[in-house]
C-alpha cells in the first residue's frame, strides 16, 4: 500500500504507523483524533504544544505506561476529550466532556490538572478514574485544600464522577479546589 512521498505499507508497516506519519501533516485539519500509543511515547511528542484549531473530539490511550508532558496542547473547538492511561495538559475552552483514566499506579500532578480545568469553563461531564493519588509533593492527605492553587470554577458542570481507591482521601482535596453549581450531580466509586 503506497500512502504518498514514497512511503509504502509493507507486510511490517502498522496501520499506527501511517497515521503517527500522516497526522502532523493534517493537524491543523483534524475534527476528530483517535491516538494509540502502543510502543512509544514519542508519538505523542508531535502532539505537546501544538494548537489544534479544528479539532473537536479526541481519544488517546496508551498501553505504554503513562503519558505526560508539562506543555499544554491548544484545541479551541474541542468538545470531547478522552484519554485513557495517558495524560497530556490540554488548553480547550469549548470542552463539554471529559475522560481521564489512569489504572496504572501514576497519577495527573493537581496543579496540572487544575491548570486545564480552569481553561475549560463550559465543562458539563468530568469522569475521573484514578487520577487523583496524592503525593508527596502535592496536596495533603488530609483532605486540605492545595494552598498554592486558586479555586477553579466550572459554573456549567452537570456531572462529576470519581473511581478511585481511598476515594474521600483523595477526592476531598479535589473537591475544595473546584466551584460548581449546586446541582451537580457528584459520584464516587
């Protein structure tokens, strides 16, 4: 299968080949991104900084062990966001939902994660699964708010759901460091 500039899909090629190659060619075109990091982190490397300015729905998992960056990437017209053993800082003021689950032992740093909630104020379904572990350098166990980071509103948020182990422990910090109306609907698992 020959996909252009000379490249061919041989009997060694993968189908996520052709699209780590093909992809940065069309970001700035993409509505829709579904990206499987199978073997290396590097392929999302392509993704950290960029702005994706069409870009309405993405899935990103990794069976690589997690993935992260501290460089945000930029999706103004993102609504839906998906990603599954994998976290990449993200910058989507149109966002209506989102997915991060993190099964591994790894967890999102809550400045980082606090960072992205707050650049999405039109957030209505936040699904957290085990992304929350505290650790040593972040909040306390006690369930005290983080005193380095200010409160994040979410003023349109319809529903929170939490899965995690220990879930008051590490939800209660989360918790008071986010606003939302009174009539979310909250769930811990």
């Amino acid at each position: 299968f020959d996909y252009g500039k000379g490249n061919r899909l041989d009997q060694w090629g993968t189908l996520a080949a052709v699209v780590n190659d093909l992809t940065p060619t069309y970001f700035h075109r993409l509505e829709s991104l579904a990206l499987s990091i199978a073997y290396h982190k590097k392929d999302t490397a392509q993704i950290f900084g960029l702005t994706l300015p069409q870009l309405k729905h993405m899935y990103l998992e990794s069976a690589y062990g997690k993935i992260y960056s501290d460089t945000a990437f930029n999706a103004p017209k993102l609504l839906d966001l998906r990603m599954c053993e994998a976290f990449l800082p993200f910058q989507a003021p149109s966002l209506r939902s989102l997915f991060i689950g993190l099964l591994s032992s790894d967890s999102v740093p809550w400045s980082t994660l606090l960072d992205s909630l707050a650049c999405s104020p039109l957030l209505e379904e936040l699904d957290v699964n085990g992304v929350l572990e505290t650790r040593d350098n972040d909040a306390p166990a006690r369930g005290v708010r983080p005193i380095w980071h200010a409160r994040v509103d979410l003023p349109h948020l319809k529903s929170l759901a939490y899965w995690g182990g220990y879930c008051l422990r590490n939800f209660l910090p989360f918790w008071m460091n986010i606003r939302t109306p009174s009539e979310t609907d909250v769930s811990l698992r």
